[in-house]
C-alpha cells in the first residue's frame, strides 16, 4: 500500500514536471513575414553603380516577427504606416530613389496575428533608414536592441531617429539576445556605420539570416556589389564576407529585406516558419 502510494507520488510529480517543460520549451518557435511596403525605383544603378543603368525595379520592404518561449521580437519596422493612407504612395525627392507604397499596415499585420504592441519584448533595428525605423514609435515601451554607433551616428538625414525617452539597450557587436544562441544579431557594419544583420535558428525550417542592407537584392549579393548610399565600402565588403562565413557554418539561408523575387517565393503572415 505504501509503495504504491509512493509509486504514484513519483508519477504525478514527473507529470508535473512535463507539463512544465512543455510551457517552457526554450528557444524560437515562429517567424512570420510582414508586408512592411512595395516600392519601385526608374534606375536600379543607384544600388549597382554602373551597372544596369536607367533600368527600373520593383522593391518591396520586410519586418520579420519572431516568437521566442521568452517573448517576441520584431526585426525591422518598415516604412511608416502614414504612407497606406497616400494614395499615391510617398514619392522621393531624389527621383532615382524608391518611390513607397503601403499595401498594409504593420500595425494591421500585428492586430491580425493578435498581437499587441505592448506584447514586444525586443525590437531590433537593422539600421536607422526611414524604411527601416518608420513605425518604432508604435512601441514606445518596447527594447529597441540598435548598435550604439548607429544609435550616436550624427543625424545622417538631419531628423532625430528614435526619441530620447525610449528604453534601448546600444549594442556592441553581435549580441545573442535570449541567451541560448538562437537569435543572434551579427554586426555588419558599412552600410551604415552600425548595421547588423539578424540570425535565426528555426528548429525545421533551419538557420536564417535576415540581411538588412548588408545587400539589397539577389544579383547585388551573387556580386558583391556595393551600392551608391554608402557609409563604408571596405566595411561593407568585409561584412559581405562575414555573411558568406556565417551562411556557410550554420548552412543558413540568406533572406534579403528588399529582394522582390525572393519575398515573393516565401510564405507571408499569417503563415509562418518554423
Ligand atoms: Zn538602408
């Protein structure tokens, strides 16, 4: 009587400690892919220089979702959502550069997966370019995880970029964010002076880079081209190569942030990855 009094004990507490384990199954989980805009260009030679000259190009704009057992993380905000309601779009001053359209909000693409701003644990910057920062202020309370030579980079484009009340954590160099190596932000400096590039081990899908813009599209990664916009050339070509190394260690996948052609071959929200 006493043993099997004992017996079960012992199995109700391991019971217990599955169940606990499965709340707590560590690591990434989900990454979906957002419609953060779609742009066109009438000369693609800004990113090639001398190359393709006077060709125009589609591009659109990506932010990534990320859901860690620890929380979630948004790479990249895209370009703000105030262009949905242009109809136009948002025309460039510069005529070579992207003329933007927003075909969805980012806040719309979250509210359909039910999540909710204050939800974020981390947003994580790849760079601070209008198409990449439009909505931060959508998470006011949110971590922005930026390296601290992007966040000091003296007004490039002659406006604040996040406001000075918002909680950051300036980085420097990589930076394993849930500290069990499964989201990991690589430094990949020369585009702008602090840019990183995100990796994500996914435990079916595999390993992922997101690129920011280390690179802008196919063809200017298959050649190492270094655009026009510019902050660093040697930087940019050692951080290409950086890429190429850590695309080769973790046999990952390079997912390019502008490319048309590859966004349009992945599965968007609310599908996701795994
Ligand atoms: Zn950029």
């Amino acid at each position: 009587m006493k043993t099997n009094a004992i017996v079960i004990a012992a199995v109700a507490l391991s019971l217990q400690a599955t169940a606990v384990l499965a709340q707590t199954k560590p690591g990434v989980d989900k990454l979906y892919i957002l419609n953060c805009g779609e742009g066109s260009t009438t000369d693609i030679s800004r990113w090639s220089p001398g190359v393709d000259v006077g060709k125009p190009m589609d591009f659109v704009d990506t932010c990534y979702l990320i859901h860690h057992a620890q929380g979630w993380l948004l790479w990249d905000t895209g370009v703000t959502d105030a262009i949905a309601a242009m109809p136009e779009g948002l025309a460039p001053t510069d005529p070579k550069a992207v003329h933007w359209r927003r075909p969805k909000t980012l806040a719309s693409q979250l509210d359909q997966l039910s999540v909710k701003p204050a939800d974020l644990k981390f947003v994580a910057i790849s760079h601070t370019h209008p198409d990449h920062i439009g909505n931060v202020e959508l998470f006011p309370t949110t971590m922005l995880l930026v390296q601290k030579v992007e966040y000091d980079w003296p007004l490039p484009l002659g406006v604040g970029r996040f406001k000075p009340e918002h909680p950051v954590t300036k980085l420097d160099g990589d930076h394993d964010v849930f500290g069990d190596g499964s989201v990991t932000l690589i430094a990949t400096p020369g585009h702008t002076p602090g840019h990183q590039s995100l990796l994500v081990r996914l435990p079916n899908t595999g390993a992922v880079l997101l690129s920011g813009d280390a690179v802008h599209f196919q063809s200017n990664w298959d050649n190492r081209r270094v655009p026009a916009i510019n902050v660093d050339k040697d930087k940019t070509a050692a951080s290409m190569q950086r890429i190429a190394e850590v695309l080769a260690k973790e046999k990952a996948t390079l997912w390019i942030n502008h490319d048309k052609a590859q966004r349009d071959s992945l599965k968007m929200a609310p599908a996701y990855y795994d």
